[in-house]
C-alpha cells in the first residue's frame, strides 16, 4: 500500500469535489494498491480501496494488498457496484474499456477525466524505484556487452535478437521491456523494426534497441553498430545523433520542461541538417511501464523536476538507406547533475 499515493488520490477527490476514483491502468492499480494483476479495476473513495476482480486474484490480493477490499465481479457488475454507491467518479479514459465506460454512463454516473493524476505521481521516483530501474539497466549494458562480441554478418536478425533476450534472462531478468528491436541494412530506418529472419550483411547499419525488467522496474537501451567498415556518410550521421544525445543527457539539469529539453535535443539534429528525419518523441518517461508517462515531446509542459526517470533517445532515419538512434536512461539528481542508468559507450562500434 502506497500511503502517500493513496492521500494525494484523496486529496484530489476532496478538491474536484468527486466520490471516487476508478484506476483501470495495471501501473497505476500497482503502484496505488500493492496489486499486480489484469482485468480487474481498483476504486479508491474516502474510506476504502475497493478491488473489483475475480476469484483468480483472491489468493494474490490477500498477499499484496491486503489493506483492500475485494469484490467479486461475479455478483456484481462494475457499473452496479459503482452506481450503489456513488453518483460522480474520476476515469482514467485512456484505460478504460468503451463498454464499461458506457455501462458506467448508463447507470447515470457522472464521469470527469483524471488521465494524468497517478501518472505524474507516478513518474517521481523514490531512492527504491532508481535503484530497481538501475539494475534493469545493469542487465541490458551487460547484454550490449555481449551481443557486439556475439552477433556475426550471416547471422539473422531474430538470432541476434534471441541471443539478446536468452542472455538478459540468464542476467536474473524478469521479463523483456518489449519485442526486441534488431533492425539491419535499409530496415534500420525503420524507427521500430522488430527482428525479422532478415540476414545480416558486410556493411549493413543495425539498430539493436532492447530492454528487460527487474522486479517490475523497466529499463530501455538503444545502440548502432555498423557491420564491417563504416561509410563517410554513416559517420556522419552516427555523430549528429550522438552529439544531439550527449546535448539531451548534458541540458538535462538545465532546462525547465521536458518540452525544453525536446527543443534542445531537436535543435541539435536541425543544426546539422538532418531535421526532418527525426520523426518521434526525444524520449520517454520510464518505470512501471516502458514507454511511460511523460512523452518528450515539444507540447509538453511537465516540469524537468529531480528523480523522474526517463530516457533520451534522438535518431536519423533515411528512408529506404539506414538509420541511426541512441538511447539511455537518465535522471536529474536533487545536487542538479544528470545522472546515467544505463552506461554502454556511446562511440560508433564496427564489428
Ligand atoms: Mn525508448
């Protein structure tokens, strides 16, 4: 049971003048209650964290959270439960499924949107979660290690990929962050690639873009290497979006938002001419889930404050050609220094 969570979600209510607040994000049930479970809604009111399950989550709840009160889905629906007591809550709409939300606004319940109030509880980080979130990343800076002694050209990318994940699960971790992205040749100007059976040729750019969990903490790591001899234009290309990188990680502590910071980051790729091939966000929050709350990206007003985890990862992608994008897992400390998760060289590696 996450006390202080549990307060500032009541607190909430108490100022919107709402009744309770219905968390249907895993993460955000996770953090709030202690329960790591699926399909299954947590509701918090003044007095009780009720959790809204079936009997396969009877067991587990009595050992996670056992401050809650279960109900069981079987006698009664979401919307019943809620309507007996309650006439106006707080939605997460962006996790909310559409037929329980229009079983919700059948039953005449009033809805207001609270996407972010556990989100940006959420992205502050305790000494703990930093710790967890630096030992996912000590598995994958030990994986990166050994996949640049490992993969070989004539390889496939789904054996590089399986190479990767087989040796972060002999490192102690718990699951992959997401499908292992090994993107080779005109595929790495693909932002997203997953590993196919492509081969892996003399001279192909590959993007190896990976990441595994401990104890539910994510971690997330992107690096290129080059097979055989890098081109003029490849270096190029590498060095602006390590420069653009080692800016993002160095302004960090500078900057007020992470909108600020998106500017920085892009600003440095628009300095060396490659603007329009970096098409996605600089970067990401990242914890309890992988590509969390905050999203870097230009529009976002979030304050750049001390502990919030997050990763800087800007590429150059030349469509049909090859791509380019390096990634860490970075924090401002409370002294204002940027502080590095993950800690893999940055330098263009030809194998
Ligand atoms: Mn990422």
């Amino acid at each position: 049971m996450n006390q202080t969570g549990i307060k500032t979600v009541r607190q909430y209510l108490t100022d919107q003048n709402l009744q309770a607040f219905l968390i249907s994000d895993n993460a955000d049930q996770f953090y709030l209650s202690g329960f790591l479970g699926d399909e299954s809604y947590v509701v918090v009111d003044a007095d009780n964290i009720f959790i809204v399950t079936d009997a396969r989550f009877f067991e587990q709840i009595k050992q996670q959270a056992p401050d809650t009160t279960v109900v069981d889905i079987k006698e009664t629906s979401l919307a019943d439960f809620l309507a007996a007591h309650y006439q106006n809550i707080a939605i997460e709409s962006d996790y909310l499924l559409t037929k329980d939300y229009q079983s919700i606004v059948e039953k005449g319940i009033k809805t207001t949107n609270a996407d972010l109030v556990v989100k940006q509880l959420r992205m502050h980080k305790t000494d703990q979660e930093i710790d967890l979130i630096s030992q996912a990343a000590e598995i994958s800076d030990k994986v990166y290690d050994h996949i640049v002694q490992f993969m070989k050209v004539g390889m496939t990318e789904l054996e590089v990929a399986h190479e990767i994940e087989s040796t972060g699960f002999k490192l102690g971790a718990q699951k992959l962050s997401f499908d292992t992205i090994v993107a080779s040749g005109a595929r790495s100007a693909q932002p997203h690639g997953s590993a196919t059976d492509k081969i892996i040729e003399d001279g192909d750019v590959v993007t190896l873009d990976f990441g595994f969990v401990y104890q539910n903490y994510y971690s997330d790591i992107t690096r290129t290497v080059v097979m055989g001899k890098a081109s003029d234009e490849v270096k190029k290309v590498y060095q602006a979006v390590k420069k653009a990188e080692e800016w993002g990680i160095k302004f960090a502590p500078l900057v007020e938002t992470f909108g600020d910071l998106d500017r920085v980051i892009r600003g440095s790729i628009d300095d060396s001419g490659y603007g329009k091939y970096f098409n996605h966000g600089s970067g990401h929050g990242l914890g309890l889930v992988c590509h969390d709350y905050p999203i870097m990206r230009r529009s976002n007003n979030d304050q750049l404050e001390p502990k919030i985890v997050f990763t800087v990862e800007p590429g150059i992608y030349l469509p049909g050609r090859f791509g380019v994008r390096i990634e860490d897992d970075i924090y401002k400390n409370e002294q204002g220094e940027s502080i590095r998760l993950t800690h893999s060289t940055n330098e263009l590696i030809e194998i």
